[in-house]
C-alpha cells in the first residue's frame, strides 16, 4: 500500500509512504521518501516525527478496538 502527497510551489515538496509486510504476521515495514528544494533542517525532522508517531497512534487504536 502506498500514499502520495505533494504542494504546488517553488519548493517542489512531494512525499511518498509506503506500507509493506514485516518479518512476521504482527509486523510491517514503513518507508518514508521526502523531497523538497528547500530543507529546513530540524524542522523537517520535527514534522516527520510528529506525523509517524500520529500512524503509530492511529494503528494502535485501531488495534485496541479489534
């Protein structure tokens, strides 16, 4: 399963996640690909750790009402 995303603009900033099989049932393997003409160094950093730890609270919530 892959999502893709991107903004128009200047910056050319599009992304791409993708969600494969993990090594055993309980698992999977998340792939994450940025791109941008303009880095704005921790920043960056700091909005993909938000937005992965807001898939990892997602998922498990889900999990928790199965």
């Amino acid at each position: 399963m892959s999502l893709e995303w991107g903004a128009p603009g200047p910056h050319g900033y599009r992304g791409r996640l993708h969600v494969a099989a993990g090594d055993d049932d309980g698992h999977c393997r998340l792939s994450v690909e940025l791109h941008t003409e303009r880095v704005e160094g921790q920043r960056v950093d700091e909005g993909l750790t938000e937005a992965l730890e807001g898939i990892k609270f997602a998922v498990e919530a889900a999990e928790a009402r199965r």
